[in-house]
C-alpha cells in the first residue's frame, strides 16, 4: 500500500502534514492487522487453549477387588478411545489412581486428586466402602463425584446432597426389591440369606429380606461372612442344616468365585435353589470358572451381558474385541458414565467453571438406551433403570467366558425406592446388620 503525502507550503506545514500521513499510515496498519492482514480476511488470532477438563479415575488396581477395578478401568478407556477425548472443544484428561480395595487408601488418592492434581471431577471408586469414605471428602470440599459403582443406599438417600451423583450407577438394594416379591412369587416360604459383612452385603439382603417378608415368606437365619472369605464349609454346613426352600446370597469379588466353587463341590448346586445378587455371577467374577460351576444361577440386576438389544451388543462386542472377555458390569458402568459425562459437557459449551450448572446438566442428562438400557434420574441423584432376572448359560463364545447372563424378564423403570413413596422409605433406617426391614 502507497501514502502519498501532500506538498506543503511552508516548513511547518511540511512537518503536520509528515506527522497526520505517519499516524494515518500506523493507524491503517494496525487495523490490517486485526483484520486479518494479508489477503483481506476476516478473524482473529487463536484465542489461548483452554486447559484440559481433568478427571481423577479411582479404582483398584491392587488388592481384593482387582479384577473389577481393572474391568472399570478398560470400560472407562474404551468410551474415550471409541468417541475421541475431546468434548465441545475441551480436552478430557484422566488421571487413574489405586484405591487398593481400601476406603483408607481411596480417600487418601482423593485428597491427592483434588488438592496436588487439581481435577476437576472425580469418577469411582469401586467398593461401597470406598465410595463412602470418597464421598465425604468430596462434599465437604464442593468436588462433583459420580459413582458408577459404588452403590452405598445412603448416599442417594438420606445423605444425598449435590455433589454426589450415580451416573450409570444403582444402589444395593434397587435390584433385590424386586427379588424378594419375585422370590415369594415362586412359592418359596422359607429363606435363608447370606452376604459379605458390610454395607453392600446388608443392603442387598435387607431390600430381599424386606419385600419377601412383606409379601408373607419367613427368613430363617441370616448369615454374614467376612470379606475375603476364602473357606466356606462353615457356613454351607450351617445352610445345609437349615434345609431352607431357597438361598439368597450376595458375594463380590473373589469371594464370589470361592462361593460358587464351594456351593458346587459341597453338593449344594442341584439341591438348593439359589437366588443371587447382581455381583455374584458379574463377568469379572465367572469368567474363569468352568459353565458346570456356574451356569443356571438365577440372578438379579440392572444390566446383563447377554441383552439382546442393540446398544449392549454394540458395547460387549467392542470391549470384547479390545480386551478378549466379556464385559462386566463394572465395565459398563464406567463406560456408560463416559457418556453420560459427554453428554453434559455438551450441554454447558465445555464451561465446567459454574459447578452449579454442570451438575444441574448432569442430572438432566437422559439416555435413551445404553449398554444397560434407558435411564434417567431421579432428583436424589440415583438412575431410574431396569431390572432384569438374569440367568447364567454357557457363552457364545468360550473364549471370552464360559457362561454369561441373558435375560429372562424385565422390570423396567426401577427406582430405588421401589414402589414405596420415597417420605415413607426413608423414615426407616438404612439397612445394616441390626436392621433388615424383615416383617414378621
């Protein structure tokens, strides 16, 4: 561009004239440049990137729940690797974290997490235990959790407060509610429960416990045996005397895989009808053990490998491809919180800075279907979801387990109140090795 400065008549008049031709000439630079300069375009210079959305993963990578922690692990992994880790324009960062199957532990990562690595979410832990310990902290210091396991009944309940949500999660006892009416249903009178000795245990036998008592059935005896139970003759011995007309029983982890084992070789499989919670036949857990050990348990859950639908076909064959298993539910969970998560970032243009509505977002989210099936949630922070009566048969694919559960019926739109009105329900203790709602 050429500035053609006019003559001027006298030595002044040449210098004012110099001086407005350089201004005018700074002036139209300046604005070529914010312009966008060369060419003529239009725009500005690239705003600074914003920094990375952090996310703390907490699971066990170590101790008794292991396997299940590395299942939410590679289920979490896969969402992002399938969809890409950038979400409206903000990239997902994850940091992961062993909980080491211990609350101690996991509230030590969490404190870690948030005050050295400052993320800005926490997903996990695994254990209700864990979640338990997590979940305080978490609150206190105003830091979003979602728990896709952790099933803890009283975090959504009486202690639901803002910061805790269950995206693609449940609690202990929204699935064996309905396996107490079920279980009366069949003509069984006389149950006997047994579980792990704490919070998960007592809330998966309290919900059967209850809802079977209440339709008239009597429970016999209920026993509670320590996590890591390895040698269960005690116990079978003490079942097998009761000769109740069915068995209700929770284990997780390893102590699943020992149980069934047992419950087999003690002569018990194809003597007494067993009931089972969602953990005792995951994919984490049965895997490994031969289809005459642990195929044709009745089960009870909010999502079954074996669905026949869709979206669970999507995600079982994409994380059998990845991994060379079946997924468990553990898997699915973290994977289902993946899009969740998306899906609310999505809805706030990647401005996670106003907690209030990103969490707000979270609770809106709703999913048409997903690996576990359509799911809302309701306003204590705890998905609205289906139940399935699960069956164990041999899987269609022997070297990715030897059995797997399909669906034998389904309960759809489960709350975790049952359907007991919620002002009602929580006048009533959570449940607990004192309390387990039984109605005599």
């Amino acid at each position: 561009m050429i500035f053609r400065i006019p003559k001027a008549h006298s030595a002044g008049g040449a210098r004012r004239v110099l001086a407005a031709g350089l201004v005018l000439a700074l002036a139209l630079s300046l604005a070529a440049c914010s312009s966008g300069g060369k060419g003529g375009t239009s725009g500005q210079n690239p705003a600074t990137p914003q920094k990375p959305i952090r996310v703390g993963f907490l699971s066990p990578a170590t101790g008794n729940a292991a396997s299940s922690g590395q299942d939410m692990a590679n289920g979490w992994k896969l969402w992002w690797q399938q969809h890409g880790d950038e979400v409206a324009g903000r990239k997902v960062e994850t940091i992961y974290y062993d909980t080491a199957s211990d609350p101690n532990t996991a509230l030590t990562r969490a404190r870690k997490a948030v005050e050295q690595d400052q993320v800005d979410m926490i997903v996990g832990p695994y254990l209700a235990n864990e979640g338990l310990a997590v979940a305080a902290y978490t609150t206190q210091n105003k830091v979003p959790l979602f728990l896709p396991t952790v099933s803890a009944d009283d975090l959504t309940q009486r202690k639901a407060n803002p910061y805790v949500i269950r995206v693609a999660g449940w609690t202990s006892s929204q699935t064996t509610h309905p396996a107490g009416e079920w279980a009366y249903d069949q003509g069984y009178r006389n149950v006997l429960t047994i579980a792990n000795a704490y919070a998960f245990g007592y809330e998966n036998a309290g919900g059967f416990a209850q809802t079977f008592t209440e339709k008239g059935g009597k429970v016999i005896k209920q026993i509670w045996s320590p996590l890591g139970t390895s040698d269960y003759s005690p116990y079978l011995s003490q079942i097998s005397a009761a000769k109740p007309d069915a068995v209700f029983v929770e284990m997780v982890g390893a102590d699943a895989v020992h149980f069934l084992e047992q419950w087999k070789s003690f002569g018990l499989k194809d003597k007494v009808p067993l009931i089972g919670n969602e953990t005792l036949t995951d994919q984490s857990n049965v895997r490994k053990l031969p289809a005459d050990v642990a195929s044709g348990i009745t089960t009870f859950g909010h999502y079954a490998e074996g669905r026949d639908d869709q979206a669970t076909k999507t995600f079982v064959d994409g994380y059998a491809a990845a991994y060379g298993v079946y997924p468990s539910y553990m898997a699915a969970a973290a994977f289902t919180n993946g899009q969740w998560i998306s899906q609310a970032i999505l809805q706030v243009k990647g401005d996670l800075s106003n907690k209030d509505a990103f969490l707000a977002a979270m609770r809106a989210v709703k999913l048409d279907n997903s690996a576990f099936g359509p799911m809302t949630m309701d306003k204590y922070g705890n998905p609205v979801e289906n139940v399935y009566i699960r069956k164990t048969v041999p899987a269609p694919d022997s070297s990715k387990a030897g059995v797997w559960n399909v669906v034998e019926k389904t309960y759809p739109s489960v709350s975790q109140f049952w359907t007991y009105k919620p002002e009602d329900y929580l006048k009533q203790p959570v449940y607990s090795d004192q309390f387990q709602g039984i109605k005599q």
